[in-house]
C-alpha cells in the first residue's frame, strides 16, 4: 500500500509539475541574441535619428493568443492594433535611443518636441523599420482567481531595419534583425515588459552588424577633431575680386551648387576653389552637407564654420576644387542691373537666373542689407547676387512673400564684404587684408 501511495503521490507532483510549466508562455522562435559592435570612445559617429517602428501584419490578423490557468489554455486571441493587449511602439523611441547611447552613437532629435525639431538636421541617417514578423504569447496563471494583472509573456520579432541617407536621400541598407525574450515567472505588466526586451535585443542585433558599424561610424581617428576656418587657413590670395567680364553660363552651373541637408536645400557658391559660402540656415545644425552642381555632379561638403548672427556659413568640399566665383566689394548705386542665380522652391530648379534691380540698401536690426526686386524663394537662400560683370555684390537671405507664395519684389542679400568680415576676413582697396 506505502508503495501505491508513493506511486500517486509521484504521479501528482508530475502533473503539478506540467501545469505549472505550462503556465510559462512559450513562442515558436527564439532570437540569437549577438554582440553589439561599440564605437571607440575617441571616434566621432555620424548622427543618426530615430524615425519610427512600423507593424507590417494585417490590421485584423492575431499575431499570438492569451491563455490562463496553470495549464495556460487559450482563450483569447492578441491583437496587435485594438483592444486591452494593443501594440503601443512609441516607447520603443527611448529604448533605441538608450540601446544606441550605451554603445557610443550619437542620436539626436528629440520624440517629444511637438512642433519641429531643430537638431533632427544633424541627422546623417535616419532609421525605422517595419516589424515584418511578431509572435506574442501570454499566459495568466491566476486567471481562475479573478487575477489579470499578472502574467508571464514570450515574445518574438523580426525588425527590417531600413537606413535613410539624409543627403542622398535614399535608403541606402537594409538589415533584417531578430529579438526575443520571456518571462518565466509570473509578473506584472509581463507582456509590455517582455515586448521591451525583444526590441532592445533586436536593435542590440543591429549593432552587432558590421556593415551598419561600418556606415555609421566616420572611421578610424586619433582623436575627434573639430575644424573651425580662420582667416589664415582660408587661402585669402585665392579670391578674386573685380575680375568679372559677364555671364559664363558654364561658370555658374560649375561654381554655384544646391546645399542638401538632412531637412531641405538652398544654395551655395564657391569662394575659393575648396570653399563654398552659404546661409546658416540652409545648413542649420549639420556638419555634412552635399553639394550638387548645376553641371550634374555632386560631391561632399564639411560645414567648418558659422556665424548665425550674420546668417552665413562656410562649407569645405571634401576631394573636389572647383573654379571660384570672383567677388566685388564696392557697392553699386540704386537702380544698378543684379541678378539672383539658385535653386528655387526645388532642386529641380537649380541654375534659375532672375533680373532685377538695386531697389535700396537698408539696415535691418543692426545688419546691414541689399534690397532688391530680383526674385528670392524658398531654395535660393545662400545663392550669389551677380552684377551686370558677373561679380558677386550679395548673398541671398530672404524675400518677402504672401501666404509663403507669392513674392512681393522685395527682397534682402547680404552684401559679400559683410558675409566675409563674418568670418574676420577683411577686405580694403579691391584686396584681401590681414
């Protein structure tokens, strides 16, 4: 009889045993989970923003079930976009964000600015990624006493990581990554905790990449360097100035280009044969540009300098040199003949001339301004004003304009001995000075 006891009593802890384990939620996949690649402290890694994760599986269609009891029998289905267990991925903004930080890239961007975010042009690369596949499996093993608060969660996820060039414009790699994760003892909240640790482990999948490490990153470096130009180091006996003899279409379409950031364009000219001249704002936050020439080729720009009190900025082509624009300093009388040369309200318009007038000359805040009726739109910000000789007298900054369409003929550049004393380059007499 103690045997045949012994025998039940055995035969009740297995089955005791089995329900509790079965409480456990379990998924069909299971995600490696590989080592992130860290950026070396003393690397400076391009920016990269975070844009959004996005559910790739039908609307209606359950993407794992909740059970209950200790046995964890199903009786509802998970739905990813309505009811109590809806997927909410905003959170995933901070997790990434942290995930990213904790191994030495740089993310900017804030989620939570509402109305525009002024640092999200830094961006080199914006990521996001469609959740291709998910499997979320919930178990309440105190169902039968009225208790849904608890749980234990098994969840898994494909992520296809998309990589955005923001001067490109284009995605320039994709990378699928697996994550997945569970809770083996009942929890509260275990499903959100659960779904957390997946996608973390998805995005710490990322950056065991090597390609991913290798598009980010600015490459090996002593040391972060920050290069600001002076006076000395911007090759002054390089600008010519007063040698203008007219309009050379191909001049222009080779010294004067489209400034792409991360959030828009203007346009930019070159000064020197490495360095273009620009507005602050067309280059905003960014310290990588690219520059599109009117003669189709493009080439990559390092913004060195700034000045937003004056609103300009200097831009250095990376392996290129190009032909310099010549530069005249004396200003011209009223009712003198200008031209405004750029890309208007799009790139598509790049190397549009437009003729107008010196309407006036003004002081706006303390700055000295050009008025004139030749046209500036939205993409002609940073482009040259050209006298009759071809000689740039201004740079473009702004125009004034009904309902952000309409211009009414007035409109503001800078004049060039003003951009350049920005920048403590001073010009006396028709020469450069020290």
């Amino acid at each position: 009889m103690g045997g045949m006891r012994g025998l039940k009593e055995a035969a009740v802890i297995v089955i005791v045993a089995s329900f509790v384990s079965g409480c456990v939620a379990t998924t069909s996949k299971k995600a490696e989970l590989l080592q992130p690649i860290a950026v070396p402290t003393f690397e400076e890694p391009k920016p990269i923003a975070f844009k959004k994760i996005v559910l790739r599986v039908p609307r209606n269609a359950p993407i794992g079930s909740v059970g209950a009891g200790l046995a964890c029998i199903k009786h509802d289905d998970y739905m990813p976009r309505s009811g109590r267990y809806s997927l909410d991925v905003e959170r995933f903004n901070d997790i990434f964000r942290e995930e990213l930080e904790s191994a030495n890239y740089e993310v900017v961007g804030d989620p939570d600015e509402l109305f525009g975010d002024p640092e999200i042009n830094r961006a080199n690369y914006f990521i996001a990624g469609p959740i291709k596949e998910i499997e979320t499996n919930i178990c309440f093993p105190q169902a039968g006493y009225g208790n849904f608060s608890t749980a234990s969660a098994s969840i898994y996820m494909n992520i296809e990581w998309q990589i955005y060039d923001t001067l490109r414009r284009e995605v320039v790699m994709k990378i699928p990554t697996e994550g997945s994760a569970e809770t083996e003892e009942a929890t509260t909240n275990g499903d959100s905790i659960t779904m957390d640790e997946a996608f973390a482990i998805s995005v710490r999948n990322l950056l065991a990449q090597s390609k991913f490490h290798s598009l980010v990153r600015h490459g090996e470096v002593e040391a972060p360097v920050v290069a600001e130009v002076s006076k000395s180091s911007l090759t002054l006996a390089s600008l010519a100035l007063d040698s203008g003899t007219g309009f050379d279409a191909n001049h222009l379409s080779q010294s004067v280009g489209v400034v792409r950031s991360a959030t828009g364009h203007g346009t930019g000219f070159m000064i020197t044969p490495r360095f273009m001249l620009t507005n602050q704002h067309v280059v905003g936050g960014a310290k990588e540009v690219r520059i599109i020439f009117g003669d189709g080729s493009e080439v990559e720009g390092q913004v060195v300098s700034r000045n937003n009190y004056r609103d300009v900025a200097l831009i250095e082509l990376v392996s290129a040199t190009r032909r310099p624009l010549s530069l005249r300093t004396e200003r011209l009388n009223v009712g003198a003949n200008v031209y405004s040369y750029g890309a208007p309200l799009s790139e598509d318009f790049s190397g549009s001339l437009r003729q107008g007038i010196v309407s006036a000359y003004r002081i706006e805040g303390g700055l000295d301004y050009v008025q004139s009726d030749a046209d500036v739109n939205p993409g002609n910000s940073g482009g040259p004003l050209l006298d009759e000789q071809g000689n740039v007298v201004g740079i473009a900054v702004s125009g004034i304009m009904i309902g952000g369409v309409v211009s009414q003929g007035i409109n503001f550049f800078i004049p060039i001995d003003r951009a350049l004393a920005a920048f403590d380059i001073a010009i006396h007499n028709g020469a450069p000075s020290s």
